[in-house]
C-alpha cells in the first residue's frame, strides 16, 4: 500500500487538481481508494502569464525559469495542502503544467515542455516525487500523449461493456476499452486526441464577456441558442480530424488564432452570442462523435465522460445526439471514479506504476511508440 498524490493543471489552465489516492496491489490489478481531492486555482497573474506563453508569447531563459519556479511552488504547495488530518503521503507524481506540445513528424521526434521543477516540489515537500512523465515516450518515436489510456484501461475497462473515456478539458481525448472479458483485450484498448474540448469555448466565452466569464457554467449561455450544423461541417474538414491515430495535439493548433478563423468564416451568418457558443459547443461535440465512426472499430456501448466538460450539460447533450440513442452517455462519476479528478488519479496511478512497480505506463499502440517504457523521472527529496 502507499498513499500518493496526483497533480495536473491541464490545457484549460484552471488550476491545480490534486488527488491523494491509497493505491495498492500489483501493476494489473490494482485497488484504489481517494482519499481527498481539490482543485488549488493559480494567482490571476500567474495563470494570465501562463495562458500567454501557451499563446505563443516569447520569454527569455531567465523569464522562462521564473516561471517554472513559480509554477513549481504553486504545484508543491498544493501537495502539502491535500495531505489532511495527519496523513502523510509517501510519494508525489507531477504532470506540470503544459506549456508546448509538438507531435512528432517524419524528420523529427518532437517536443513537449511541461513546466513543474520535480526537483523543488520535492525538496519542499519532503516527498519523493515523479514528474516528466511524457519525454520517455517520445524518445521512443510516441507522442507522450495521450498517457492516461493504460490507466483507464486497469480501472474502467468492463468485463461485457465495450468503453470509450471521454476527457473534455481543453483538449479532448479518448480511451477505447473493449470488454475485459475478450482474449488479449489489452491489445484492443486505442486512443487519441480527439481535438478540442473545452478550450475553443472558453476562448469564446472570454471574449463575448469582455472578460467578465472565462466559461461557459453549464452550458447554460449555448444552450439558448441553435448551432449552424452548415459551419460544424465545415470546420470539421480541417485536417487534424482526418489524420489517422496516433495523435496528439494542443493550444498550439486549436488555440486563439484558430478560434478567429473561426470566427471570420462565421461572420455572414450573423450569428448572436447564444448561437455561436452553440455553433462552437456542437463543434466539439461533432469532432468527438466523428472521430469515434472514423477510427473506432465498433462504437461503444457506454461513453465515460470525465473532465470539466462533463459538467456542460448542453456540450452532453449535443454528444448523446450525435452518437445516437444506441449509446449510453455516462460520467466516470456512475461507475465510481471521479469525473472531476480522473486525470490527477491516473497520474498517480503512472508514479506507483513507475516508482514501485517498475512497470510501463504508455501503450505503444496508443501513443505510437516502438515499445513499452517506464515513465517519469524520480526525484528523491
């Protein structure tokens, strides 16, 4: 048994989620239990920077280590704050912050920076603590993402139920879990970055606010106006959606500045405020539902909805509509796995994985890479 804690801020920037999880069992059958889970926001100032950077904005080396420092207190206090009533965890596994995400191309193997220093947030903790935990991947010719897919594979994969784990944060990816019950199931389980999530909406979100709403509570603002299917179609020709999986994707292409080329192609439908986060919200609910009938090699029985989008009710509206009444549209939270901290657990999860298991936390057949690997770096307080 051990008791470790998760923490991620995702391509949403809302903060950080962090887990303390009791974890035990072997790498394949694994019994977890959560013990506390919050959400720690950055400073204002903080998180407009990090947006910026995300955003393209230059920094100098120095500028850049400010940050990461900064951003490193931010995830180490979080850790300390999440350990209650007494309870001492014995390890820390670190996503960071995502700050550049570049897939892999036929002349190189990528990059990604996830800003979050292992080093400091164990040395204030006092906690040994994993972190980078998508580099090995890519070394190996994968995308480092999604990583979470093997994780969701041991905790929510069924017996008879064919899955789909749908994450909605900024970027939206998915899981496909064929039943547990079928021979050599693990070779079946597929994934990708299926393409924006929440990120697009509440770009928009701050921009017809002036400001004052950086999302949309509920899908409340979307749902009283009518999406424009002809625009849906028409942004879904964009050729991430095309490609074939493996793939992974970021701010980097579905950020502000495709957000105003959206904006653009809209402008002779004259569309209100309502209608174009409508427009926008069935977007994204478009690009997951097409990309399942795309790749898919059977649509699901269920879809496990987990992240801040499973909480836009207009967003699992427009979803349950587009997959059709054969599938169930759930949330992680029905079948006993938090909706909200999925993400901070399965990075927990990855950092028992790795710190006492020795065992490989990508799927080759998900990220793309040559062979399995262990995950993360170790940094011992």
């Amino acid at each position: 048994m051990a008791l470790v804690i998760g923490l991620i801020s995702g391509t949403s920037v809302d903060g950080i989620d962090a887990a303390l999880v009791d974890i035990s069992g072997i790498a394949t059958a694994l019994e977890i239990h959560l013990l506390a889970a919050e959400t720690y926001p950055y400073p204002d100032a903080l998180r407009l920077e990090i947006l910026d950077v995300c955003h393209g904005k230059s920094l100098s080396v120095e500028a850049l280590m400010k940050l990461e420092e900064e951003i490193s207190q931010q995830f180490a206090f979080s850790a300390q704050r999440i350990q209650r009533d007494g309870i001492i965890a014995h390890l820390i596994g670190s996503h960071g912050q995502t700050v550049f995400h570049q897939p892999p191309r036929e002349d190189n193997l990528g990059h990604t920076v996830q800003l979050g220093r292992g080093s400091l947030i164990a040395k204030v903790t006092g906690i040994n603590t994993v972190t980078n935990f998508r580099s090995a991947d890519m070394a190996v010719g994968g995308h480092g993402a999604p990583l979470v897919p093997k994780v969701d594979a041991y905790l929510l994969g069924d017996e008879t139920q064919c899955r789909c784990v749908q994450n909605i944060g900024g970027i939206g990816n998915v899981t496909y879990l064929p039943p547990r019950g079928d021979q050599d199931w693990e070779m079946g389980v597929f994934g990708w970055d299926t393409g924006p999530g929440n990120a697009l909406i509440d770009l928009a979100v701050q921009r017809l606010s002036g400001g004052e709403k950086t999302y949309d509570a509920g899908g409340s603002w979307a749902s009283q106006g009518v999406p424009n299917e002809v625009l849906v179609s028409q942004w879904l020709q964009d050729d991430y959606f095309h490609l074939p999986p493996p793939k992974s994707t970021g701010r980097e292409l579905f950020g502000e500045a495709y957000l105003s080329r959206l904006w653009e192609s809209s402008g002779k439908y004259n569309l209100s405020p309502a209608d174009w986060l409508a427009t926008l919200t069935d977007f994204t609910a478009a690009s997951i539902s097409e990309s399942y009938k795309a790749f898919l090699p059977d649509m699901p029985d269920e879809v496990l909805l987990c992240g801040g989008g499973s909480h836009n009710l207009y967003l699992r509206q427009r979803l349950g509509l587009r997959l059709g009444e054969s599938v169930r549209v759930m949330s992680t939270d029905d079948v006993g796995l938090s909706a909200d901290f999925k993400e901070a657990i399965a990075f927990a999860v990855l950092a028992y994985w790795r710190y006492y298991c020795h065992f490989p936390g990508n799927l080759p057949r998900v990220t793309g890479a040559n062979k399995p690997v262990l995950l993360g770096d170790i940094q011992e307080a």
